[in-house]
C-alpha cells in the first residue's frame, strides 16, 4: 500500500521514517521523497496488513499521512494506445496486452507525473486520494 507522508522539520531532523521501521519492524521503501529545511513529503510503499500500524505510528510522531489507491487514471475513450507513457515512465506502470491496448498497473507508480505530461490525448489524469 502506498502512504504519502508529510512532516514538518520545524520541530527538529528527526528522522521518523527510521524511527517507526526500529519500532515497528514493518520495512518501509521510500519510492518518492521531496525534503527541504522547513517540511518535507514522502511517498512510501509499505504491506498492506500494516498500514494501520505504521499510518497511526507516523500520526503519533506529528506526520501527515494519506492513503493512496489507484493512482493513474486512464480515460480508455480518449487513449489511442499510442504507447508515449510507456516509453516515459521510470517505472513500468505501462505496458500494451496482446491485443495492443494500454494496460496500467498502478501499484508501481510514484506520483512522478509525466506520463500525465507526456500524453497528447490527454488520457491519463491522477486520481483522488483514499
């Protein structure tokens, strides 16, 4: 499941991603992160059955935190299956089935945005968050 996570540095670097990895033991893969010296927003992937765990840890330690659930929207009346989000993607979240229509696979994706950049039919928009 991917978590967005967003924090506040003013109260200190304390470094609360590590901090509930030690405490929980849940191994969390940071796929995006954006820091700067005020604030900060990480984009997590963590397993599924510990998501509670590890979403109320974070809250606890001052974190924002949202759920992200299908990511990539694709408007199939609007693609032409032309494959120019394949070619952009940094993570395989694209592919064509055998009949060459444009699958998605949206667990692979990080927020980066340019697949929704790239398309010349506009078919391709970020969906809401859970």
């Amino acid at each position: 499941m991917k978590l967005i996570v967003t924090f506040s540095r003013k109260a200190g670097k304390k470094p609360i991603i590590a901090q509930v990895v030690r405490e929980t033991g849940v191994l969390i893969n940071v796929e995006r992160a954006q820091i700067d010296s005020s604030e900060g927003e990480a984009l997590i992937d963590i397993p599924d059955e510990t998501c509670s765990v590890v979403k109320e840890r974070l809250s606890e330690l001052g974190a924002s935190v949202r759920v992200l659930e299908d990511v990539i929207s694709l408007d199939e009346n609007r693609c032409v299956d032309c494959g120019a989000c394949i070619s952009i993607c940094p993570q395989e979240v694209f592919s064509f089935d055998e009949n060459w229509k444009l699958v998605v696979n949206g667990e692979r994706c990080v927020l980066c945005g340019r697949c929704i950049e790239i398309c010349p039919q506009r078919a391709l928009s970020q969906k809401g968050e859970g």
